[in-house]
C-alpha cells in the first residue's frame, strides 16, 4: 500500500481524498528537520508539506522510495526542485488557491494602517482615549505601489481600485494590466508615487534582499510598507529604522526571515512593540476557506499522478496529461536525449506489445512519457525499460489499477 505523510496541519480534506483513493496518511502537526525527514520518510512513498519543512538534495538522495511532494501552499522554494527532479519525484503546490485569502489580507492592513487602527487600539486597550483624526487618511485618492504583479499582486490590484485607490506596479516579467492599473518600468518611479508599497514576488534566490535601507530610503514619507511575500526579501532591521526614525508612518508583515517550526513556539523580531506595525504569523493564506481549497487542490494532484500519470501543473516535471485508454499504462521519466522515443517504442515493439495511447512531453534536462498498452506485466517490456540508461524512474499500472513503483536508476 502507498503511504503518505502530511506534516504542518494539512487540512483534513486532503487525508480523505488520499485515503478514498486507498493510500494510508499519517499526518503531523508540526516542520521535520532534514535528519527526522529522512528518518520518517523511509517508509512513506508521498510527502506533504506547508512552509517550514526543507526538502533537501540531501533528503532526496536519502530516499529512493519518494515519489511525489505535495506543497501545500504557494511557494515552492522549500524544496530542491532540481534535485527531487533528478531523482524522479514530482512535487506540486497550489499557485492560486489562497490568492483571495492573501489579498483580503493585505486590504484589511492597508485599511487599519492609513488610518492607524493599532495606535487607537492600543491605547484603548492601556485606558486611554485618544480621539484624534491626527495621521489617521482614507484609503480613495492614495496611491498603492504593487511590487510582483502576478496572482496576488494583480487581485489585490482590482480590489484596491474598487476602494478608489491609484494603482501603479512593477514586475520584471511582462504582465496585463488590470483595470486602470498603470506599470511603471522602475523601482524608483513606483517609489516615488506610492504612499503604500507592497511586496508580492515568489521565493527565487535572486529576490533575497530585494527590500533594503536603500529602498526604504527612496519610500514617500509617512507612506506604509506591507511584506507578505517572503520573509528573505526584506531586510527587518532596516524596515525598524525607517518606522523609528517617522520616515514610514506604518508597516505590516506577514513572512519572516527565520520563522518558528509551530504553534506555540517563542517569537522574537526587531519590529516587536513598533507603533503601527501588525505582526501576524505567516496567515496570509490561513484562510479555512484557503486551506480546505488547498487542501483539495494539491491532495488530487498528487493522486491523479500516483494512479494516472498526470503531472499537469507539476513544477518541476514535464506536465502531461493522458486520458486513460483502460488498459495498462506505463510512465517513464526520462533524461531528454535524442532518440529516447524511439528506443522506448521499439522495446515495445520488440516485445509484442500494441501502442493504444501515448504522449510525450519534455522539459529541460527531462524528458516525460505515457504509454498506454495490454499486459504492461507480462511482456518484459518494462524490465528492458528500467535498464536503459537514460531511465529516471518508471511506473507501472495495469488495466486492474494495481500499481506498481518499480525505482529505477533515478541518478542526480
């Protein structure tokens, strides 16, 4: 039976897709560090993970029987997506199931920082009334300065337009804008205009501190900063300064540069007791409606590749996706070198068997093919496949839905 482990509070939904499908899932509350990863894992062929749980090149190797990763969220940088390719383990997030939550997120803190909710609110809260309109503004008219216009950062965009707020972005990528969301070509223009800047890039080495005292010197005066993004694009202490000195009026960060593994854990940041800064603990997409979506989302990715094949959306594998013939299938990752096609089909031929189906799809240094035929078992064809050297790692189904997971050679 394949068994999966799901650590960092998975919602309970994706435990019951996986078991329906007759996989065992055990699941965890907390992060594993490297060393209790691949302890655990030895016995476990699916691995399920949020934030905190680093998959290592190191993790990979040591675990020849993984197969797939499911990461529960949006980002994948946790995990070494060369190296869990390499050794033919397919690893899957949800790149838009928690963009809602994120961007309600992200207006509710633009909303009780312009008109500084906190301030107010402590004071209440230490007996003091402290009726003032002193720097509390409304939202309509100001400027919202997006950095990283994709999923999140062109939603929020909408949203903030619906509020009468200007919008200007910068992305490095090409990108539509939406509604009357102007692109400005750089850093510095959007600067200048914005009286809330907000960071929404993913988890590419090349964005570790992207946002420093440079930066944050070139923000508006009495403008707000929000992170919630990465907590490794922002250098904290920095952030600290410009809110001490009166140079921003306000901040909100959701990501931290080192983060605790789980709940209840001691927290400690340079931006602890700073007026007009909300700190919340990596929430941004702790939705329940988020989570159940993401749940779902990625626990279907998984078993549709464990008992299909499809790696549609798969990150760092050739995506495919093959509709099911009915009879057996084999999937073969591969090394993409030239004439790979051909050498699989003529093992088939050579051993008899009939092409009812097949589909190949590559993607830098791997190659990706389904190959739908009878008696996948009985022919010897897959014995000759696991012994070509470009094989990554084969898998087997029959027209049962009996799976098997022979390993391959699967070398880095």
């Amino acid at each position: 039976m394949l068994r999966a482990l799901l650590l960092e509070n998975i919602h309970p939904d994706a435990v019951e897709i996986l078991r329906d499908a007759g996989i065992e899932v055990e699941s965890r509350p907390g992060a594993l560090d490297e060393d209790e990863l691949i302890e655990t894992l030895a016995d476990y062929q699916i691995l399920g993970i949020r934030s905190k749980t680093q998959v290592t090149r190191r993790v990979v190797e040591s675990l020849p029987g993984l197969l797939a990763v499911g990461t529960f969220s949006i980002g994948t940088n946790q995990i070494d997506l060369e190296a869990a390719a390499s050794h033919g383990v397919a690893v899957f997030n949800a790149p838009f199931s928690n963009t809602r939550s994120v961007v309600e997120l992200a207006v509710a803190e633009i909303i009780a920082l312009t008109r500084r909710l906190t301030v107010r609110d402590k004071a209440l809260h230490e007996g003091v009334w402290d009726k003032t309109a002193d720097g509390s503004h409304e939202v309509r008219g100001r400027t919202l300065g997006i950095i990283g216009y994709g999923n999140i950062g062109s939603q929020l965009s909408v949203l903030a337009e619906n509020l009468g707020m200007n919008v200007v972005f910068y992305d490095t990528s090409e990108k539509l804008a939406l509604g009357n969301a102007r692109r400005v070509e750089t850093l510095d223009e959007l600067l200048a205009l914005a009286d809330t800047v907000t960071i929404h890039v993913d988890g590419r080495a090349g964005n570790a501190g992207l946002f420093g005292e440079e930066l944050f010197s070139r923000m508006k005066p009495g403008a707000i900063f929000l992170n919630l993004s990465r907590g490794f694009v922002v250098d904290v202490d920095a952030l600290r300064e410009h809110i001490l000195s009166g140079h921003l009026s306000g901040a909100a960060v959701d990501v931290f540069p080192s983060e605790p593994k789980k709940r209840g854990d001691h927290f400690d940041s340079p931006l602890r007791g700073l007026d007009n800064v909300i700190l919340t603990p990596h929430v941004g997409g702790s939705t329940e409606e988020a989570q159940q979506n993401i749940g779902q989302f990625v626990a279907k990715k998984l078993r549709d590749y464990l008992f299909t094949g499809s790696t549609m959306l798969s990150v760092n594998v050739p995506n495919l996706q093959l509709e099911h013939t009915g009879v057996g299938r084999i999937a073969l990752l591969h090394r993409n070198v030239p004439g790979v096609l051909a050498a699989v089909n003529q093992v088939f031929a050579d051993h008899g068997a009939n092409i009812e189906a097949q589909m190949l799809s590559t993607r830098g240094e791997l190659g990706y093919v389904v190959t739908d035929i009878s008696d996948v078992t009985q022919r010897g064809a897959s014995a000759k496949l696991m012994e070509m050297p470009t094989t990554v790692r084969l898998r087997i189904r029959d027209a049962f839905d009996r799976p098997e997971f022979p390993p391959g050679p699967a070398a880095g």
